[in-house]
C-alpha cells in the first residue's frame, strides 16, 4: 500500500506513468515552473527527497484516478502492484 511519507522515486515515476503524464505535465500540476525537480525525484542515484506535501498531492492523483486522460489508466497502477 501506498503511503504519504513512505513513497520511493520509482513509486512516484510509476505513478506518474501510469497517469499517462510526462515529467513536464506532472510538474505543472505540481507547481513546478519546470521538469527537473520530477527528474530529481525520480532518479535512481541520489535522489532527491519528495516533500510530504508533494507525496500527499501525487497519492491524491492515483488514488482519484485524476481527471481527463488520467482516469483510465488507474487500473493500469493498481495492476502492477
């Protein structure tokens, strides 16, 4: 199970995967100005830690299905766990 404060990078890139959303989508509905802090998140070696606030907003995401393109693919998410 998925938690607020627990999520890894490869967690948060499969979400954002299964949402269907680039770097660049998912950093704008995150209010980021740019891709790179998604990147950061993500990266296999010395990632960077992804803030509470953020985890709690992405795990919101997956588990609402988000909106538009994003609610299909929910299922997709639940499968590979």
């Amino acid at each position: 199970m998925l938690k607020a404060g627990h999520l890894t990078g490869a967690e948060f890139r499969h979400i954002r995967q299964g949402l269907l959303m680039t770097q660049e989508k998912m950093a704008e509905a995150l209010g980021y100005a740019q891709k790179i802090r998604i990147s950061e998140y993500e990266r296999a070696t010395n990632p960077v830690p992804i803030p509470l606030h953020i985890q709690e907003k992405v795990l919101t995401l997956y588990e609402s299905g988000g909106t538009g393109d994003w609610h299909a693919v929910r299922q997709w998410t639940h499968a590979a766990e």
